[in-house]
C-alpha cells in the first residue's frame, strides 16, 4: 500500500516536473520565434560582428560566434589558472605564517585572512581595477619597470606590456613592445582587466585558503610535531616530512572547494570589462537575441569546468591515501 | 613575563615591527591627518593623493545610502534600514530566542515593505526600481535568506529521503545551482525569467533577481542543512516512528530542530556569504550599496576622481557588517 | 493529486495559447483604459529619463504627452512603462504598451518581421567618437590601433568592426556592460576613444566630462541611427494616428504655430494654418479624432522645434546642433507630407 502510494507520487512528480519543462520550453521557444528569433544553437556559426580586446586566440569581427566563445573560455580560464597558482602560494604562506611561533607575524596573517575576507569579492576587483586605471600614467608616460637594462616591460594604463617569443625568421626570437600613438603593439600585453580579476581573486582566495591550511595544519597533532623535533628534525624538517604530507590529505578536499568557488568568481569579470566567457556571452546575447541558448552554454562551461576541477583534485587525494595507505 | 618578552624582542621582529609601525603610521597619516572630510572637491583635489577625500561620502552619502529613492522621501528607507537593523539586534539577544521572534519579524518586514513601497496611509507609492543602497543589500540578504531557507529545507530532506525520484531531482538542482556562478543565475533572473512568463506578464527586476538569489542559496543551505541530518543519530528516527509519529511530525518536531541547531555556525557563514553575494546585483542594473556607490561618483565628473575613496568607505561597511556577524557566529559555535 | 493534475495542465494550456490574441482597436483599449501606454527608456537624458521629482522628460516623453493631448484631451494621461533595451519589443509585442518612443533604431529587421512597424522619426542620430582633445586626433580615421571604449548594446560594436573593416585600420575594443563603467573608464585615461551615438556622446562632453573643452566629439558618423515611435503590426489606424501625430508636430513648426501663440493662430487667415488647428477643416475625422487634436497636442507640448530646443536643443543639457534634424528649408531632412 505504502509503495503503491510512493511509486504513484514518484510518477505525479516525474510527470510534473516533465510538464513544467514542456510547457516552459513552449512559452519560450513561442516568445522568442515572436521577436524573430530561431531557437536553437545554429546560431553559434553566425558572424559574431564583434571584436575582443583581449584574446589569446586570432579573433576578429569576421569570425563566428562559437569561436567568440572560446575566446571566451580560454580568457576564463587563463585568469582562473593565474589566480589558482598564485592563491594557493599566497594562502599557503599565510595559513603557516598563521601558525608561525612568533606571534607578530602569526596576527599579521591573521589580520591579513580577516581583512579581505569579509569584503566582497566584487569591491576588490573594483578597488583594484579603479587603482589601476586611475593612478597607473599614460601610455606615452609609462613606467619602464626594470628600468633601462632590464627587459623591456611596461606599465600604463594599457596594461603591463612585456616582452614575448614569436616565431620569427631566425627561429624563436623575443618580440619586444614597442609604442606607438596610442598604445603599446608587439609583445604580450596584460590588461588592466586581467590583472584587477586576476589579483583580486588571488587576493580574496588566498583568505580562504591559509584558513583551509591553517585548520588542516592545526589537524595534524601537536604530539607528532614534538616527536619529529626530539628526533632532531628541524622546524622545515618537521614541517616538510611530518606537518604536510599528513596535513594534504585532509586539506585536498577543502581546497578543492576554495578553488572551484575561484573559477566559479572568476564571472566576476564581467563587472570590469574583461571579455571572459561571461562577458562573451552577455555580448553574444545582447546582439543575437540567443538568451537561453547562452546562458545554457555559460552553465554548461561552468558544470564541466567544476566536475574537471573536482575530478582532478579527487584523483589528487586518491593517490595521496593510496601512497600514505598505513596513517 | 620577562620571557614572553624576550620572545618577542628577536632583531626579525623588530624589523617587522618596526615595517609596521610605519606602515600604520601611513595609514593613519593618509586616512585621519591628511584627509579631507568636507565635501569640497578643490581641498580633495590638492590632496594630490596625500590624503583620503572622505569628502565624496559626505557630499554622496544620500546616494550611496538609499540609490535612486526620491529625495524627499528618503526618511522612509532610512527608517525602513533602522528597523531592519533592530530586528537583527534583537534576534541576536537571548531574550528573544523563541517563536516570538517569527511573530517580531512578520510584522517587522511587512512594516519594512509597507515603508520601502508606500502607496498605503498617504505614504506616496515608490516602484522597486528606485529602490536601491543599503536597504536594497538588506531585502537581498534578508529576503533572500528568509526565502531560501524553507525551500534549502526541503530540499534537503529530499535528497536524504526514501523516495529515489525526489532524491535524484533534489540533487540534481543542488549540484547543477552549485556548479555555475552567482552571474549565470542572475543573468537567467534578468534575461530567462521574463521569456519564462507568458505573453503580458511581467514582474520587477526586483522580484526577479530575489527568486534567483533564493534558488541560489537554497542550494547552498540545503547542503549545510544537510550535513545537519546526516549527523542525527539514526536512533532518533527509530524512536520518533514508534512513537508513531508521521514522517512530517518526526521532521518538524524532532530532528530539524536538532540538525539546525547542530549546524547554526555554518548556516551563519552562508548568510554572510550571501551579504557580500548581493553586491553581485550590479550586474543586472539593480542598485545596491555597491551598484549605489557608483551612481553617486562614477557619472558625476566632479567627484568621479575619488571613486577609490568611496569604495573603500563601502568596502568599511561591508567589513563591519561581515566581521560581526562572523564574530557572532564564532559565539555560537563555542556555545554548542 | 488528479485534480491538481489537470489544473496545472489547463494553465500550462492557457498559458501557451494566451499569446496570439492580440489586435483589436488600439485607439479604443486607451480610451477604455483611458490611459496611453507609453514605453519609454530607463534614463537617456534628453530623450526620455526621470528627473529628480520622478517627473519623466525629454523628445521621447513629450512625443507620448503629445499623442496623450491628441487621443484622451489630456497629457498627463500617460502610464510610463521603462524598458530596458532587451525588454522593449516583448513589452510592444504583449500589449503593455501601446507605444514604444524610446531612442530606437529604425532598421529593415526590426520593421519588417518582428510584428511591429515604425511610425516614422523624430530623432536622426548617427554613431561618432569621443576623443581627448590632447591626443590630436580630428578624423576617426586617424584612430588606427587605438584602444576604443564601447557599451555593450545591440549595434555600436558591430558599427564599431565594420568601420574597422571598411577602412583596413585596427581598434582594441575595450566592451563593458554599462555607461558608468565606460565613462569611468575613458574619462581616466583607459582608452583613447569613446563611441556611441552622437547624441549621447555630445551630452556626455557637455555634462559628464567635467571640462567639456578638453573633449571632441569626431565630426564622423560611422552609422545611421533614425529614432522612433514603433506600434505592433495589424492596428492600420493606430499607425496613421502616430505617424501623423509626428507630421503634425512638424508642419505646426513649418507654420510657426507654437505653444504660446497657438490661441492666436486659431484666428490666423492662413488657410494652411486655419486647416492643421481644425479651423477650416476637420483633419481628425479621418485618423478618428475631434477636430482640435493638433490644437490639443501644441498647446501640450508645443512644435517640434520646441521639442527639440526644449529637451536636446544648444540651451538644453546635451547641446545639440538641429543639423540633419531641421526642416528642409533649413536645410534638414524632416519633411511632413501635407495634412489636409
């Protein structure tokens, strides 16, 4: 009886959310043909008629709107990658540094995790970005960083313009920037949008990550700690061969978390202009009229990039548990 | 004592120390001594970067506080925020940790909506899309969470219940909303919800984007209420059914209000999560104490040049507001 | 359960048939309403933007007061519906408003195909370039490898690439999602140029810029933005009456038939002035109106070129040329086709 009942509740609700789906999916394929717009992704081979600033991939007007977002992706995932080595490294030394025996740097650290923790993410991008572009000079005044006999790097308002290998005609070969009326051309350039996302993400994630250290650190008990010191290890020792390989395994899955909650913020981009798969699509959205079809593809991305994310973190701590089998 | 001392006297500390003196030093210099707090843009413009212009908050403050509400009118919201903050003042307080604080806040958001709205008692009617400031970053977060939490509840029971379709589709939503970006979801609030209506129907950006926050942080709170279940003792369940209990009566009476309590520091996190979360609102043209900020400076050619200076002034706000909270709930966590 | 069933089935239903049924009299929804549904922008200055009363003004504005004065005897009958860009046709198409007068581009697509038909313009504008003065640049041209500032919208990009294109030169397209991003931007010196329609970019020099003469608008126009009413397809009568609301406001300047001396000019001996007041003639039977709609319609908001003056004009806030938008004799493009 009891099961009759739950099959038959199963099959309403299968039988609703099915539905309501359908019935969606009617209104709004009916609602988008009425502004003229065919559903469906053929749109994606389309002319996008737009161009990107930033891209790492060849990209103009001329090409479609799937390749614009793969421009996209790769945008977003190049200012993800930067953010997630650099948060980790900085989140690192802060959760140990949150530890440290002397306690003036210890509360450094700590004030450090409680300042940028509790403002959001969204602020820090802007401060960092209204910083960048209100005080960095002119391109024709920029600063030449490593001055006359370093490499040849330039910060401005354009953005930091460095150095960079090309294939030229002698094999590989250092393209430098040069400027030119407006704007540095040749060589590799970093946005001001690039390094606001990048350098808040950091900034933000590195809070969250020397608390995930600190506590996975401070998990691992105080009594090994003193043996591996009365065995004459010493503090890097210690911490090298004891603290870390047993403070891993219970930080991988927390850390994961930290670093999917950055490619997921990473969309925060949009907020200052730097054309990530986000702002790709808000572009493609606005001038194709595509809505649905975009936003699917952005969570889409979004999905896969977390499960890769998890996948491979996952496959990280597996083969720390099988290693360490015996702990 | 002494040795405490002497463990703080090493030469890498004073060095630090002293890097930190100077550094405060610094900042105290540029935020108090040299700063500007008049509203007058020539002072703050031969600062030269000397000083902090706090002026632009003086001369904004109205803006930034209440966005795009009417000007006469803006004692409304000011009230409006003042209740709302009492209320959480209160919920806070031991004496009001009982069903009367439900009471206290139905009536409380109502009076909240009925000032913010008008149109009622010849208050003059104001459309949500001039609300915007601080109360704004309030309905958000407030609203938000009051909404997200009923539905993060069934959520959760749903994922740990009997019934295999209702398991598969509470988690699907969960880990699919928990997948993609706050962005992705507002961007669907703006642009999908309103192909999702019929022909004719429309509802406020407001409406809109607070469905989408709720179904953001349902997500989010189902999974931490979650944890809260799976840690209730499987002996509670077994004694509730032979009490005879109905599967909503064993819920309701005996094992959310254990799981919750269980889980009320990280139910706070969440809530904080989502207070910052609400700046995200921008995005999609609704003017919160962020999106107010740059009403106020970023289109007036005056004070544009001190929009770092507002920034960090909201940055302030939020921080107070976070850091209490998270201090709040750090007390709860010693008490349980 | 079953019963729930079938409810929700039955709305589903409702709810995806409920779109098609819309045509009927528009003329006769507003007076049984009696009120004009007008969609408007959420805040172009000049156009149609709230001021700090709440108080909607600007061409825009005026245009849906005019029409307000001609179809229900009064201007302040109007419901201001702000739209965004992406809301504005769906908001025509559903029926909630009657009207779209909001800085809309009249192009072939959109007039052709999505159920909706301008009514003419009352606004020519043209895609152009802001420029610190301090980089020497006077032609667009010149802007070859510059890092522009763009608003994402429907057109200015691709305007923008085509330019590009058609002239072999290169820009570094710096797109953000909203004004205030872009004004923070350009105005710190991010990028070199800022495009957008002229207008907008000639009130942004005048009123954003701080020193508007550190500022030039690049006498280039790399685009053709008409801007004007649009009504739904299938109501013939509701189109004639706002096309010819437009000619009216046009013909009463050609005239000189303004707000103030419009109560003289009934007696004016004119014949032309005599017919459009509803003197001589009755020039409201055949768009169904009363004969004194033009008469109503000035005394509202006055001529066109008091539109103009009033909202865009070299006194207003933008400081706008008439240019292109005068009348013929003055060497413009706003003709109006005889009313009698």
């Amino acid at each position: 009886m009891q099961k009759a009942r739950n099959l038959l509740l199963q099959a309403a609700i299968v039988g609703l959310v099915l539905l309501a789906l359908y019935a969606l999916a009617g209104i709004v394929a009916a609602k988008m043909r009425g502004l003229g717009v065919e559903p469906g992704f053929g749109f994606l081979a389309q002319r996008a008629g737009f161009d990107i600033g930033d891209t790492l991939i060849d990209f103009d007007a001329a090409d479609s709107y799937g390749r614009a977002f793969v421009v996209g992706l790769l945008n977003t995932v190049a200012v993800a990658l930067v953010a997630i080595v650099a948060s980790v490294l900085l989140g690192g030394a802060l959760g140990l540094g949150q530890l440290a025996r002397n306690r003036l740097l210890a509360r450094l650290c700590e004030a450090y995790v409680e300042l940028f923790r509790n403002v959001p993410l969204l602020l820090q991008v802007l401060i960092v970005y209204v910083l960048l572009i209100g005080r960095l000079p002119l391109p024709h005044e920029a600063w030449h960083v490593f001055g006359d006999w370093g490499p040849d790097v330039w910060l401005s308002k354009s953005g930091l313009a460095l150095p960079w290998p090309i294939w030229g005609e002698g094999g590989l070969m250092l393209e430098r920037p040069v400027l030119g009326r407006f704007t540095f051309s040749g060589g590799a350039m970093l946005s001001p949008e690039f390094m606001a996302v990048a350098s808040a993400l950091t900034l933000f994630t590195a809070a969250y990550i020397a608390e995930v250290v600190r506590g996975s650190v401070q998990s691992v008990s105080q009594r090994q700690t003193e043996a591996a010191l009365a065995l004459g290890l010493s503090d890097a020792q210690t911490l090298r061969f004891v603290v870390v390989p047993q403070a891993l395994r219970s930080m991988i899955p927390p850390l994961a978390n930290q670093l999917l909650n950055l490619i997921k913020n990473s969309s925060l981009a949009v907020a200052v202009g730097y054309p990530d798969l986000v702002a790709v699509a808000d572009t493609t959205l606005n001038q194709s009229g595509h809505a649905v079809e975009c936003i699917a593809i952005i969570m889409a991305v979004y999905l896969t990039l977390s499960l890769l994310t998890a996948a491979l973190m996952g496959g990280w701590h597996a083969r720390l548990l099988r290693q360490q089998g015996g702990h | 004592m002494g040795a405490a001392m002497k463990r703080y006297l090493t030469p890498g500390n004073a060095v630090l120390g002293a890097l930190l003196l100077w550094a405060a030093w610094h900042l105290f210099d540029w935020a108090i001594v040299q700063a500007v707090f008049r509203p007058d843009v020539a002072a703050c413009h031969a600062l030269e970067g000397r000083g902090a212009c706090w002026g632009v908050v003086a001369e904004k403050y109205r803006v930034i506080f209440f966005g795009r509400y009417p000007f006469e009118e803006q004692w409304r919201p000011l009230l409006a925020t003042a209740l709302m903050l009492v209320m959480l003042g209160l919920s806070v307080s031991r004496p009001f940790r009982n069903r009367r604080i439900l009471v206290l806040w139905g009536a409380g958001l109502a009076i909240f909506l009925l000032l913010m709205k008008g149109g009622l008692f010849g208050l003059a009617n104001v459309d949500t899309p001039r609300w915007g400031g601080l109360p704004l970053t309030l309905i958000l977060t407030v609203f938000g969470l009051a909404g997200a939490f009923p539905l993060a509840v069934l959520l959760a029971l749903g994922r740990n219940g009997r019934l295999p379709v209702v398991r598969s589709v509470c988690a699907v939503f969960i880990e699919i909303v928990r997948g993609v970006p706050l962005v992705a979801v507002l961007f669907m609030a703006a642009f999908l919800f309103p192909l999702f209506l019929p022909q004719g129907w429309d509802f406020p950006a407001l409406l809109r984007v607070l469905v989408g926050i709720v179904l953001f942080a349902g997500a989010y709170l189902a999974e931490v209420i979650r944890g809260g279940l799976l840690a209730i003792p499987r002996g509670q369940t077994e004694a509730a059914q032979a009490l005879g209990l109905s599967y909503w009566q064993m819920q309701v009476r005996v094992i959310l209000p254990q799981a919750l309590r269980q889980v009320l520091p990280a139910l706070m996190n969440s809530a904080i999560a989502l207070f910052k979360d609400t700046s995200l609102v921008i995005i999609v043209g609704l003017f919160e104490l962020t999106g107010a900020l740059g009403l106020a400076v970023d289109g007036d050619p005056k004070w544009r040049a001190f929009a770092l200076d507002g920034y960090l002034f909201i940055a302030l706000i939020y921080w107070i507001g976070c850091f209490a909270l998270s201090r709040y709930s750090r007390t709860l966590e010693r008490a349980t | 359960m079953k019963s729930s069933l079938v409810a929700t089935l039955a709305v589903a239903a409702v709810l995806l048939f409920s779109g098609a049924a819309h045509a009927g009299k528009t003329v006769d929804e507003i007076r049984a309403r009696g009120q004009l549904a007008c969609g408007v922008s959420t805040g172009v200055a000049g156009f149609s933007a709230a001021d700090s009363k709440g108080e909607w003004r600007g061409m825009d504005v005026d245009f849906c007061r005019a029409l307000a004065a001609a179809v229900l005897k009064d201007p302040a009958k109007v419901r201001w519906s702000p739209l965004t860009s992406q809301q504005r046709f769906t908001a025509l198409q559903s029926g909630e408003i009657d009207v779209l007068s909001r800085n809309t581009t009249w192009t072939l697509g959109r007039d052709a195909g999505q159920g909706l038909v301008y009514a003419g313009y009352m606004f020519i504008d043209g895609q152009g370039f802001l420029v610190h003065k301090r980089s020497g640049v006077t032609a667009a041209k010149q802007l070859n490898g510059a890092e522009i500032c763009v608003q994402t919208g429907t057109t200015t990009e691709k305007n923008l690439a085509e330019f590009a294109r058609a002239n072999g030169i290169q820009f570094k397209t710096l797109m953000f999602e909203n004004l205030r991003a872009v004004l923070k931007a350009f105005f710190s010196g991010r990028c070199q140029a800022f495009t957008a329609d002229a207008s907008a970019l000639a009130s942004i020099r005048a009123n954003d810029s701080g020193k508007p003469e550190d500022y030039l608008v690049l006498p280039d126009r790399i685009s053709k933005e008409p801007l004007g009413p649009v009504v739904r397809r299938g109501d013939e009568d509701w189109f004639a009456l706002v096309r010819w609301a437009i000619f009216a406001l046009l013909e009463a300047e050609e005239q000189g038939i303004t707000q103030a001396n419009v109560d003289q000019m009934r007696k004016s001996a004119d014949p032309a002035v005599q017919r459009l007041l509803g003197v001589s003639e009755d020039v409201g039977k055949p768009l169904g109106l009363d004969r004194e709609w033009v008469y109503r319609m000035l005394k509202a908001v006055g001529n066109y070129s008091e539109i103009f003056e009033r909202n865009v004009g070299p006194t207003s806030l933008l400081q706008l040329p008439r240019g292109i938008n005068a009348l013929p004799r003055d060497g413009g493009v706003m003709y109006s086709p005889p009313l009698r």
